[in-house]
C-alpha cells in the first residue's frame, strides 16, 4: 500500500522547482504571495488542457527529414 500513498500524496509544493527566485527576480511575485511555476500552472486544468492541445497540434505537424547528397541535392 505504500505504493498507492506515495502515488496519491499532495503536491502543494515541487521539491524541484525551476530557477527558484529567477522568476520572482525578473517577473516579480504574485499578488497571492503563492509561488507560481511550471509544475504548479500544470495543476490547474485550464493550463493543463491548452499546453495538451499545443502539443497535440505540435504533434501533428508533418516533420519532413532530408539527406543531403554528395551533389548538393536532397
């Protein structure tokens, strides 16, 4: 059962959080006081859903992969 307890903790606050007070340094803090980044915006559903329609978007995109010949030609 630990198992399913570590799954399922709280995630208030990312042990690793990006750049730390980067953010807060050039973007300033937020009006709340509470410490907004990457991982805790991806916990709010609105975000979570229009970075997931982005990258399906993305995703979807044809990726064309050329060789270049000895010629000069593709």
């Amino acid at each position: 059962m630990r198992f399913f307890s570590h799954l399922f903790k709280a995630r208030d606050k990312p042990k690793n959080s990006l750049f730390g007070n980067a953010y807060s340094f050039f973007f300033g803090g937020t009006s709340s006081g509470k410490a907004v980044n990457e991982r805790t915006a991806m916990q709010t559903t609105a975000v979570y859903a229009c970075v997931r329609i982005l990258a399906e978007a993305i995703a979807g995109l044809p990726l064309h992969v050329y060789r270049y010949k000895e010629d000069g030609g593709k």
